[in-house]
C-alpha cells in the first residue's frame, strides 16, 4: 500500500464549479500535511498548509482527519488559472525530515 | 527571493556515462533533497541530506550517490547512468525542524540514451 494515495483523475470540471480531492496517508505518525501545486512542465509549489481544525486560504479550503487519516481540498468558484496537478504531501515530525508525495491530482478547468 | 537553482534543464546522456546533477539553493538551508519524477508513480525520494557531509538514503537510491560538501550545495550523481533513470530530478530544501514549506528548483529532464 502506498504511503500517500490521490485518485489521479483527471478531473475536467467546468469554470465556476466546485471541485474536492482527496488523500489518503497510511503512516499515522505523520504530522505535518499539505497541499502543493505543480504546473505543467514547472516544480512544485506550495498551495498551503493543512491544520487539524481545517483551515482557508481565499477559495481554497482544506481539512485534516487524522482519526480516518485523509486530507482534503475544495476549490470553490474554480478559474481556468487553477488548472493544475495537486499533490497531497505528508510530513512524519520523527526522525528525518522526509517528505512523502502522493502522485497528484490532475485538475483542468474548462471555460 | 528564495531560490533553488538547478544547473541544467535538459540533459541527454549515453548509457555507462556517469552524470552529475548539481543543485544551489541561496537560503541557508540545512535539508536538502533529491526527488525523481515519473508518470503514475509521483514525486519519489533519492536522497536527503540535513548538514554539510551527511546523506540519508531515501526510498529508491539504488544507482544514485550524493554528496554535499557545502551547505548551498547538493550534487546527485549517476554512476553508470541507465535508460530506466530518464526522468524528471526535482531538487528541495527546507530549514530544520518545523519549516512550513519545501522549495523545489525547476527540474532536470534527464534522458538516457
């Protein structure tokens, strides 16, 4: 079982629409969570943080379970500039400092 | 602003050659990592290091050294490069304990041939 499961999608969602993805994490030392974003043919970048009592950034929501251990991000009033791969990143806090990476969710937006 | 510099964006090199991959980063950090990029299989670990000198294996290293003799700098090295290690590198670095965000560079696209 991977550490870190997405449904890869791709999800084709029409502009203005709402979208969710999910993400699933097996080590349940993990303590640290988020939500990347990676261009095509560009590095990965930091979308935002996930905190356990769920947190907001403009039209980006995400929320943390640790007790089912998934993770998730809603985009409301989706805009052509959010397509995009989202990659779901998990942080164990013992030991080293690796990050595990899901494969990443394929998100495009159609006028 | 922040930044992780990859030397190259595009390299295409011969089976049997040993490859160097190097990676700066301007911001003082002290973990550095390498990551291998490939369809279906996502962002996968090579290599870490958390100072100068120290390297931690990480999920796929067979094929791959590093080394890190300063601490801006980050080298993955492919001793007998093979077709199956085409892929995407992907550098990071990250301050110590308790940092809120990686920061990648832009990428190698390494074909081997």
């Amino acid at each position: 079982r991977k550490e870190v499961e997405q449904d890869p999608g791709p999800f084709n969602v029409p502009e203005g629409a709402t979208v969710a993805f999910n993400c699933t994490y097996s080590n349940s030392a993990s303590q640290s969570f988020f939500w990347y974003r990676q261009d095509c043919r560009k590095e990965p970048k930091l979308l935002m943080s996930v905190y356990s009592s769920g947190n907001e950034d403009g039209r980006f929501t995400a929320q943390l379970n640790r007790a089912s251990q998934y993770i998730s991000l809603l985009i409301r009033d989706s805009k052509l500039s959010d397509s995009a791969t989202y990659l779901c990143v998990v942080r164990s806090n013992f030991g080293n400092e690796k990050l595990t990476f899901g494969t990443g969710t394929r998100l495009t937006i159609i006028p | 602003d922040v930044k992780v510099t990859q030397s190259s964006r595009y390299l295409v090199k011969r089976t049997g050659e040993k490859v160097f991959l190097e990676c700066v980063q301007d911001m003082d950090h002290e973990n550095m990592f390498w990551y291998r990029q490939d369809p279906g299989l996502g962002l996968r670990l090579i290599y870490f290091s958390y100072d100068v000198k120290m390297k931690e294996k990480g999920d796929i290293p067979e094929g791959y050294s590093v080394s890190r003799e300063k601490k801006e700098r980050f080298s993955l090295i492919l001793e007998s490069a093979s077709t199956n290690q085409t892929s995407m590198y992907l550098c990071a670095s990250t301050q110590p304990r308790d940092w809120t965000e990686a920061f990648f560079g832009q990428g190698t696209r390494l074909t081997v041939v």
